[in-house]
C-alpha cells in the first residue's frame, strides 16, 4: 500500500461488541484483526457513531415501538435500534484493544437528532454529506479498504457510498461483522460485488 491507499475502519465501538446495547455477534473478534491490518497502512481513518440521546432511530423514542420495528421517516424506511452510541457513555467509546496509533481523522455520525447515518459518506437522507468524499479526494486517496461494524449496515452503506465517489473499494471480511437480521448479510454481500466492492477473506 501506498500515499494513495487509506483504511477506513467502521465504528469498532463497546456498544456494536459482546454486552454493548445493539451487540453485532463476534464484534469483539475483530479487533485483532483489525490491528494486523493498520500495521502495513500508514493511513487509518475511524468512523465513530455518535447519537444525541432520544435520537429519532431508537426504538425507546417512539412508544409502542419494538427494536427492529421499521418505520416511515421522511427519508423514507427506517429500522429503529435500540438505544446505543450515545455522546459522552461508554458504549461509544472505541474499542479499548484498538492499537492504531496513527489515525489521523475520526468521522463522527448520526449526531443529527433527526437522521439516522449509516454511510461514512452520506446520512440515511442520501443527500446530507459527511465530508469523508472531499476530504479523501483533497488528500489524493484512490483505494479505501474496509472493514468493522456491521458488515451489513454501516460497512455496506459506506462501501456502495465509496464505489459511488468513484474510489476503488475493498471490505475485509475477516476484520468485519454482521447483523444478518432477516438475510441482510446475504442481501448485503450480494449488492456490494454488484457495486464493484471487492470482499476479501
């Protein structure tokens, strides 16, 4: 890898690991992994949800709602998650066995109290921008590897959002997790190749 290449490491946080409040199974096992990664980069960016608390998407701010209920934002369909990630708690807090002393920006998302944001790209409106594309084009990155939490949400959205910015994308499997509510990681992995997303391990 190159000046040209950049990891993007997605929300590997206490509340996506083993007793965190929205638990992607095995997140924890990624760690390592991810560590093995970053040492042959000399670029690392971390993406980092960050919720104000009642944020629209919790399930607990809609009464009479379950976690995984869907409903009709002004977006369009939104899964309601239990409450996690919230700003300042523990749970989003990074991973505390993440050893990448060389990240160099950190993308903070979801902090509008009325959108959710999977993409490290683009909120769940697919309009408002997070910066990430600009900012990556002003550096002269051209290949973004991916990998964290969950495969099949916010690894996914930001892959299609990178392939749509026009940079070559990859997604290390091995260093990622996945929800797989409903067949998502099958649906996920399918539209990913379709997108030109190459999936390693």
């Amino acid at each position: 890898m190159d000046d040209r290449d950049v990891l993007i490491v997605v929300d590997a946080q206490l509340d996506f690991c083993p007793g965190g409040t929205l638990a992607v199974p095995g997140g924890d096992e990624i760690v390592p992994v991810v560590n093995r990664l970053a040492r042959n980069v000399a670029h690392v960016i971390l993406t980092q949800d960050w919720h104000p608390a009642g944020h629209a998407s919790f399930a607990s701010a809609h009464p009479g709602k379950a976690p995984f209920d869907t409903i009709e934002f002004a977006y369009g369909p939104q899964t309601l998650w239990p409450d996690h990630c919230v700003q300042g708690t523990p749970g989003a807090a990074f991973h505390p066995g993440l050893d990448i002393p060389q990240v160099e920006l950190v993308i903070r998302k979801g902090y509008r109290a009325a959108i959710d944001s999977y993409s490290a790209f683009r909120e769940n409106d697919r309009k408002t921008p997070t910066g990430l594309a600009g900012y990556l084009r002003e550096r002269g990155f051209e290949r973004l590897t991916l990998c964290g939490l969950a495969t099949d949400v916010c690894v996914f959205f930001s892959a299609i959002d990178a392939r749509a910015a026009g940079f070559a994308t990859t997604v290390v499997l091995d260093a990622s997790r996945g929800i797989d509510h409903d067949g998502s990681m099958r649906t996920a992995l399918a539209a990913m190749r379709e997108a030109g997303v190459v999936l390693l391990g």
